[in-house]
C-alpha cells in the first residue's frame, strides 16, 4: 500500500506546487511510511539542465566533490549546490542521454535521480515533511509535480528504490505507482533488448522506461498510456509526468484507489480525497475515482 499524488496548474508557472505535494504526501503517511518522493517541474530551460545526484551512505562531502570532479570532465557545471547528501547540478549537456551512466562509473556510490529541462527528483527516507525540512521542497514553485509515500513490499527500503522513478535516459519523464507489476521481467527483458539500462530492481521503474519508449518512437501520451493499460499485468493504479503535463491510468481490476478533480485552474490527483483537502481545503474540487482500464491527461 502506497499513497500517489499530482498537481497541475493549467496556466502559471509559479503555482505552490512543492506546498501542494508535500500537505498532500504528508496527508497520506499512514499509506507508505518507509520514504517519500517528488517530481517538480518548474518552467522549460532553454540551454542547460538540472541534474539530481545522491551521494550515498557514505562521506557525502568527499562524494559530493568527487562528483562535482567528474561531472566537470564530462561537461560544464553551470551551477552546483549540496543539499544534505545530495547534490543539485546545472549542466550544459547530458552527452545525449549518457551523462548520468558516465558519472555513476566514475563515482561508485553515487545515483543520479534526474536529468530534466523542467524536472528534477527529490526523494529519500522518512516522510513528506522530513524531506521538506531537509530540502526545501515546499518553496518550490512550478507547473506541476507528482509525490509518493512508500510501503516497500517488493524490494528493499532505501532511497534508489524510492519513488518517483526516473524514465532514464529521456529527461523530464517521471512515474509514481502503487501496485504491483506482474510481468515486469518479461517487460523489463523487452525494453534492454531495445538498449535500454534500469538502476534498481523496483517493479514500477518499468513503467517510467515503458511510456518513455513509446513517447520516443512519436506516439501521443494517451496512446503509451492505453497501451500501458493492455501490456502492464498485476494490479496498478500510476501516474505519469512529463515536461508538458501529466496521466494517469488504472489497471482492468481497479484495486487501486486513485481519484482525480480539476477545476478551471488546476487538476488534483491523489489515493484519497484526504490528500486533495489537505492542499486545497477551500477550492470546490470535486474528486471523481478514475474507472477500471481508464486512462486521463493533461498537457500545456
């Protein structure tokens, strides 16, 4: 059992989405007490972009400098700031999508989180407002974001295995999940036999690497997410971000609560109507439950 959430806003691009997510996530910690996650999205940068790097178990400061060295030999570091044990770059280019692979090889220990235009991912142990107390989610003001808070049933309790999982290589693509994907080797062995790579054994990282697949070979967001619908076995109910929006879908049984409201300036999803009153108290949200095999999007 695990606790989903989203926000968009249709218009701005300073809506209080890291206030939003983090009441939301918070709301619902009793789903998922283990760790907590977020993908911001703020506006498009026109040159460079945002990695997430964590730093380990270890000595973060001599990690943090050992990457901060490497990623200085693959490219230019525009900009660089620690938070706790994990580190925040502005980089000139990703090398075609091999600039995290790269630094993961010449710094064992390190996992790069993220690499987006607009997106970047914040996730580690404990819940939505420890992880705003260390990183300052709630400051953060975007276009949109999705959130978890995780009871780990299938794989180990640490950070890589935390969610949001990061559609590695394709930059700003992002899935949180709740559910259990049944035929994830069968898909996972699928997708590295088309070259692409996954950074841990977390059954939903394939559905952030699946939608990305079918994103890349020019298919629409509502096509991968209906796919998604026939291909996916087990029980699921995901949400998925990208630069210019977000979708949901829900698996043929619908075992998994997930519920959606919009009004004329923002769309609210999350497990339980808890999690939208608790961001949006005052607004006239309706939440509606997303039905069996449904799918919805929303992009700017």
């Amino acid at each position: 059992m695990c606790g989903i959430v989203g926000v968009f806003y249709k218009e701005t691009d300073a809506g209080l989405v890291g206030e939003a997510l983090v009441r939301m996530c918070q709301a619902l910690f009793r789903r998922g007490p283990d760790s907590a996650g977020f993908a911001l999205y703020g506006p498009r940068r026109e040159a460079g972009l945002v990695v997430r790097v964590h730093l380990g178990r270890g000595d973060p400061t001599a990690t943090a400098a050992e990457v901060l060295a490497a990623a200085r030999s693959l490219t230019t570091v525009l900009r660089h700031e620690r938070w706790e044990d994990s580190l925040r770059l502005e980089i000139s280019d990703d090398l075609e999508g091999k600039f995290a692979d790269l630094l993961e090889e010449r710094v064992p220990g390190a996992t790069v989180f993220s690499v987006g235009r607009s997106m970047e991912i914040v996730k580690d142990l404990g819940a939505a407002e420890d992880l705003d107390r260390r990183y300052g989610i709630g400051a953060f003001r975007g276009t949109h974001g999705i959130g978890h808070t995780r009871m780990a049933t299938e794989s180990r309790v640490d950070v890589a295995h935390s969610h949001p999982f990061w559609a590695r290589p394709y930059p700003d693509i992002a899935v949180v999940h709740n559910g259990t994907i049944t035929n994830y080797h069968q898909l996972r062995r699928r997708l590295e036999l088309k070259g692409h790579r996954f950074a841990t054994e977390n059954d939903s990282e394939v559905i952030a690497v699946y939608i990305a697949d079918r994103l890349g070979a020019g298919e629409s967001l509502d096509d991968a997410l209906r796919g998604s619908v026939k291909d996916l076995d087990g029980t699921f109910a995901y949400l998925v971000s990208t630069e210019r929006g977000v979708g949901l879908a829900r698996d043929q049984f619908a075992t998994k609560p997930l519920l959606w409201a919009e009004d004329e300036e923002l769309v609210v999803l999350a497990s339980e109507e808890i999690a939208v009153r608790a961001a949006f108290p005052d607004r006239k949200l309706v939440p509606a439950e997303l039905q069996a095999k449904e799918v919805r999007w929303w992009l700017r």
